[in-house]
C-alpha cells in the first residue's frame, strides 16, 4: 500500500470511499504493485494530475509521476499553484458546462462547445484545436491522451466561472463574440440589419454587432444590465489576488 497526504485543496477530489474518516488528509493507495506509478496511484484515488502540481516523498524531495514508491511509503500530493497562465488561452467545454460556456463566450474567451460531444470527440478536438479541456468528469480529465486539462471547481455558473478565471487569469474581451457559436462579432451599420428588428428594436437601439460565423445580431437591450452586472463580477479580483490589466471594452450588445 501507499499512503497518500493529500493536500486539503485536493481532498474534495479524493473518492469518498477514500477519504470517510480521514480527518488528517491521508489517503491509502492500491494493493502493493512493484510497478504501479505514484501517478497512477494518485489518478487510482479520484485525482487527476491534471490538479497536481508537486509530488513529495516524506523526506520532502520532489519525485516525478513515473516514480515508483515503496511499500507503505508516503507520498505528499500538492494542488497546482494559481494562476496558471496560458499561451494560448483556449477552451474546449464538456457537455454539461454549457451555462459556463455561455459565461467564458460573453467574457470574450475561445471556448469551443458542443452540448452533444462524446467524450471521444472532446479528447481529439483538445489535441486537435490546442485547447484546455475543462470538464467536472475525474475519469476524462485521466485519459493519458489528453495534453491539458483542468477540473471545474464549483457547482454553479458564477462559482465555475470564477474558478476558471482564478486558475488561468486569461486575458478579456468582454462582449467580442457569439455566447452561441463562439465566433467573433463585428460591428455593422444599423441599415445592415433593420429588417432583421422587432420595431420596439428599431426605435430604440443604435449600435448592432454581427456574428462573424451564424450571423446573430446582438444590440444593447433589456438584459443589458444583468450581462453588465455579470462581466462586472467576472473581472472583479479575488481576494489576495488582482486581476491582469484588460483591454478596454468594445461597444456592448
């Protein structure tokens, strides 16, 4: 056996099966395998390396995922240090975070969302696109195909949201592209797209933005306010942790 201490920020992660009882953080590994990884070891427990950012036998020393542990030995599993910032800041949703998807959409990220993707099809459009996959599935997230990936903390939108924002501190665009397709939007003259108005539309607003991929316009209207109140949210720093400079809004929907 191996005995996993558990960071505190991770033990949420751990399978309850694992951790009923276990006020101290440690966590019993497999049956002893003379050639089973501290990395599956861990991944074996419920967590993913992709939320692992230090292993540590007990004297302290750091050990990669391909070492193989002793017999009863301790291994300290450390979470990920944050932000974690991206050179390319790029997403891929699971089919249950379609709400987020929204959400990152209206901050102005690349979020690629399908809400009938198979896990498969996530996993190849991750590698294939560069993107992170984020998803709440500990069983996707351990696919060793998978290049990067993140855990979803957190139960609603905002909750996710913020996690996502707090992990990566991507650069924003607040309302530069499509919440349904993910395109971006470009600005158009409003005789473009008058035909296209309700004429409670047409008296009142006067800047439109077009989808540059399904062709949506979008103009300031009745849910001005609570998307304002949203993005306001979204780009209000964590505590102990500012938020990036961003670019100055563009003209809003």
């Amino acid at each position: 056996m191996v005995v996993l201490e558990v960071a505190d920020e991770l033990r949420p992660l751990v399978y309850a099966s694992r951790r009923r009882g276990r006020a101290d953080g440690l966590v019993v590994g497999p049956p002893d395998d003379p050639d089973a990884t501290v990395g599956h070891v861990v991944q074996s427990v419920g967590v993913p390396l992709t939320e692992v950012g230090a292993l540590r036998r007990g004297d302290g020393e750091r050990v990669d995922v391909s070492y193989r542990p002793a017999a009863n030995e301790t291994v300290r599993v450390e979470p990920r240090a944050r932000p974690q910032p991206l050179e390319l800041a790029r997403f891929v949703l699971d089919v249950h975070l379609g709400a987020l998807a929204r959400r990152l959409r209206l901050l102005g990220l690349d979020v690629a969302y399908r809400n009938d993707a198979a896990d498969d099809e996530l996993l190849a459009q991750a590698i294939r696109e560069s993107r992170v996959l984020l998803t709440r599935d500990r069983g996707l997230l351990c696919r060793r195909a998978l290049p990067r990936g993140a855990y979803v903390r957190g139960q609603r939108p905002d909750e996710q949201t913020r996690d996502v924002l707090d992990r990566f501190a991507p650069p924003l665009a607040p309302f530069t592209r499509c919440v349904a397709c993910g395109a971006e939007l470009r600005a158009v003259p409003r005789e473009q797209v008058l035909d296209e108005l309700e004429p409670g539309t047409r008296r009142t607003a006067t800047r439109f933005t077009r989808c540059s991929g399904c062709g949506r316009v979008y103009w300031r209207g009745a849910h001005a306010e609570r998307l304002d109140a949203l993005v306001a949210t979204a780009l209000a720093p964590s505590p102990g942790q500012p938020r990036p400079p961003q670019p100055p809004p563009p003209n809003r929907r």
